[in-house]
C-alpha cells in the first residue's frame, strides 16, 4: 500500500467502506486521514459515501425508535442541559420580543409541571383551529361521509381527561360528526351512520389526524409533552402577550424526529400548569396536511363518567367491529 | 410564531442532513455523533444574529460543526481518533460543496431500502439499527467479519446506485 492511490482506485474504496464500518487498523486509518487531507477529491468521495452511510443510520434506527413504546418520563438531565443555552439562543432569535428567563431548572421543571398537570384526571376541551394549512391551500370541505373522506382538523374539538382518554369530534358540513376516541384500553372510532369500529391497538383510528403520524402526537398532550425531551431545544418564556403567562418554546434540532417543527405552550405561572394554549407549527411542511394547529383550552368542567367509552357516542343499536 | 425563529428552524431542517452526515464522517461512535449534532443545533440558534443571510447557511453551519469537532477531538486527546484537522477541514469543504439536489435525492434511500431482498436487509439492521460492526455480525449471519464487511459494500453500492436512478425507476 505505498502508491498512493487514485480517487476510483479500488484500494481507496476498500479505506472508505473500511472506515464506514469501523473495521481499519489504527495505520489504515491514518493513511485514509492523510489522503482525505491532501486531496479534495478523496474527501469528496468520502463525504459522498457518508452521506448514503449516515442516511441508513437515521432510518433504521428511527425504525427501532419507532417500534418502542412512548415513555411520559422526562429524563432530566437532557433537559437541564439543553435548556440554558437554548433559552438563550431563542432570546437571540426573537429580538427582544420575549423577556428571557434563562433558568435550566425552570425549564425542566415546567414541562414537568406540564406532563403532570396534562395526566391529572381533570377533564379539558380544547378548541383546534388550523391556523396554517400549507402549501396544499385552504382544502374543500368535506360535505358527509358519503365520500369516504373524514373531515378535516380545522374547528374540531378534543376532550382530554388524564393521560391516556380523549375524544376528537371532527363535524362534516352537513353538521354530523365523525368521533374517534380511547377509554384508555381500548380506541375507537364512531362515523355518523355504520359500524363502530373498536380495537385493542389504542392509536389504530388516530390515522390521519395532524401529529399522529409523528413522535408528539396532539390527542394525548401526556404524551405530545413528554415527547418534546427527545429531539426538541426548549426554552421557558415569558410573553407579554400570554398575558402574564408563561410560554414554553420547543424547537425541533433532530430531523429524525418527524413531530412539528415548533411548539410553543401557554400555561400559567402558578401550581396549576395545565396547558391553556398549544400552538404547533411545522407538522406537514409536504403539504400532506395543515401545518400549523393551535389548541386552546375552552372548558375545565367534569364530563359524565362515561363520556370516554364508545358507547357514550352512538346508539345501542349500532353494529360492532373490532379490528 | 417569531419569524426569524420559524426562518431558522426552516433553513436548520434543510442544513441538518449535511450537517449530521459531516460529524459522522468524523465521529464514528452513532451516539456521540448525536450528542455533536444536538450542540451544533443549539450553537446554530444561538449564533443565528450573526448568519449573514447573502451566504448560503449550509457552509455556515457546517463550519460551526467544524468547530465543535475541533473542541471533541482536542477533548480526545488521548483515544484513537482518525482525522487530523487538515483531515476535517476538507470534510468539512467536501459536504459544504455538495449541491442540495444531492442531498434532497437521499429521500430514495427508505424506497431503495425496501427493495433489498431479505439478506441485505437483515444485514442493515444488524448493522445500522442495532449499531453493531461486522465482527460482531458475523456469529449472528454465519458468515466472517469480512466477508460481512464486503457484503455490506455491496449493499451500500447498490442503495447509492439506486437513489441515482429517477424516481419511478428505482
């Protein structure tokens, strides 16, 4: 191996593919260092290598990330150490519009305040307004369920009760509604006239619905907020026009994360954290849906008890499915 | 949402690939490489003021990447480390010049990936999802380290062949 080798020389790729793997002695690896460093080609070819090398390492291994559970923990340390300096960079960024508050712990310790103020068994209805429909434009509405089509997101309204039961109405323009749903075992899905569909997979009639398809999904907000610790640079905040709240920015920092692109959360100062206002932003930049949902806390009222379960929402009479 | 916040979590979600891909070209260790990549996010947000928006914003990330690997590789002082800085300024050069069309066509890879047969896939997993290198593939496979190793090769020449193709074609 003395002849330095040529950019398609055989022997450069045995360093390249070598080096992909980790599989070069400590005196290979020099020798590919030294020709990466001497020659622009050589580290074209390198780099061109990589990038089909680095791509394999996010897919696949958001695939494992993606077959494992969602955990509400919030491993601490992450957010200790993120949050300082990127308090401090989102003061930088909005120009004095937000009055920074670069404390780590009161970041951490707000979304934990969050996470736990969203798994408490009060029950919440939230009002969801799409207030940025992509570059798909403003869709058609959907006028019944004849079509097949569900309606859209725009103008439905979720209720939430602990971490794990919510109900989403969504209304055709003919005014019947279309209810999915979880009791917390089971999920479910109501269409104005047919079959009710039920099944033990909880997120199976979540399809669809902005966010479900990423890692912080809206229906449960335990878990949407749980999830902002992997992926997401927070910030706490306090914003002038939150009057008097405090504001929780999150930006995304890791692509393999597919959630929004941003959140910002509303919540006040006191014990009582309970999100008052979820904006997310960035949710389908493809224009596969809107890409901007704000939810907004319109009621904290007790629901009947059974308000959760499928029957609650159709008529006894309804034929059953399970899938 | 701030406009100069959604411009940089904008330009950041397009500069990201060519960034992640250059700290892996110099950090073989998956985990680390995430830890870098999560500080240069951070030191991209905090240093936006200064971006000068006439320039294009890859380079610009990317050389602050390239500082952040200076500070990990003094930081690794002592271990088994590949590149020298004359090394990692021609990385860096090398992905800043790469045209975003290139990086956008990386998009094929998960269609490419499907179309492995059941071998080379098996083979991506163990060594891309499980992290694991082919000496320690090879018990799992049946088969030598480097034998592993070239199959690998083959594989990854088939995937690069394959997102050159035109969509449709693949």
């Amino acid at each position: 191996m003395n002849a330095a080798p040529l950019e398609s020389d055989p022997e450069l790729d045995r360093l390249i593919e070598g080096h992909l793997d980790g599989m070069l002695d400590e005196d290979d690896e020099h020798r590919l260092g030294r020709l990466v460093a001497e020659s622009a080609g050589v580290a074209e070819r390198l780099a061109r290598a990589i990038l089909v090398h680095d791509r394999l390492i996010d897919l696949l291994r958001s695939e494992r990330g993606n077959s494992a559970s969602v955990s509400p923990v919030v491993p601490r340390s992450r957010l200790l150490r993120l949050a300082l300096p990127l308090g401090l960079a989102v003061g930088i960024v909005v120009g004095g519009l937000l009055l920074l508050r670069p404390a780590p712990a009161n970041a951490s310790a707000a979304l934990e305040r969050l996470v736990r103020a969203s798994t408490a068994a009060t029950d919440r209805q939230y009002a969801i307004r799409v207030v940025d429909h992509g570059p798909g434009g403003v869709p058609d509405p959907v006028p019944s369920e004849a079509g097949g089509r569900k309606p859209g997101v725009d103008g439905a309204t979720l209720f939430v009760r602990g971490a794990d039961k919510f109900v989403f109405v969504r209304t055709f323009a003919d005014g019947t509604v279309f209810v999915n749903g979880c009791d917390g075992e089971i999920g479910w899905s109501v269409p104005p006239t047919g079959h009710v569909h039920l099944s033990e997979d909880r997120r199976r009639f979540r399809r669809g619905i902005p966010g479900e398809r990423d890692d912080l999904p809206f229906l449960s907000l335990a878990e949407g907020l749980a999830g902002l610790c992997r992926g997401y640079a927070l910030s706490l905040v306090e914003a002038p026009e939150a009057g008097g709240r405090l504001r929780l920015e999150a930006v995304r920092t890791d692509s393999r994360h597919r959630g929004p692109a941003r959140a910002t959360i509303d919540f006040p100062a006191g014990d009582d954290a309970a999100a008052e206002r979820i904006e997310l932003g960035g949710l389908a930049p493809d224009g596969s849906g809107p890409d901007g949902v704000v939810l907004e806390l319109v009621e904290r009222a007790p629901l009947p008890a059974d308000f959760f379960d499928h029957a609650h929402h159709h008529d006894a009479s309804r034929p059953i499915d399970w899938e | 949402m701030d406009q100069r916040l959604r411009q940089v979590t904008r330009e950041w979600t397009l500069a990201q690939p060519a960034v992640a891909a250059f700290l892996t070209s110099v950090v073989r260790d998956f985990r680390e490489r995430d830890d870098l990549l999560q500080e240069v996010a951070v030191a991209v947000l905090e240093s936006y003021d200064r971006y000068d928006e006439s320039r294009p914003f890859v380079p610009w990330a990317i050389g602050i990447a390239r500082h952040r690997v200076g500070t990990w590789l003094r930081s690794r002082r002592r271990a088994r480390v590949c590149f020298d800085s004359a090394a990692v300024e021609q990385l860096a050069a090398a992905f800043a010049a790469i045209p975003a069309g290139d990086y956008r066509r990386l998009d094929r890879l998960a269609e490419c990936l499907a179309l492995l047969e059941h071998k080379a896939r098996e083979l991506c997993e163990l060594r891309y999802r499980d992290d694991l290198k082919p000496a320690a593939i090879a018990p799992l496979v049946g088969m030598t380290a480097n034998t592993v190793a070239k199959a690998l090769q083959r594989v990854r020449d088939r995937l690069r062949e394959c997102i050159e193709q035109e969509p449709g074609l693949a």
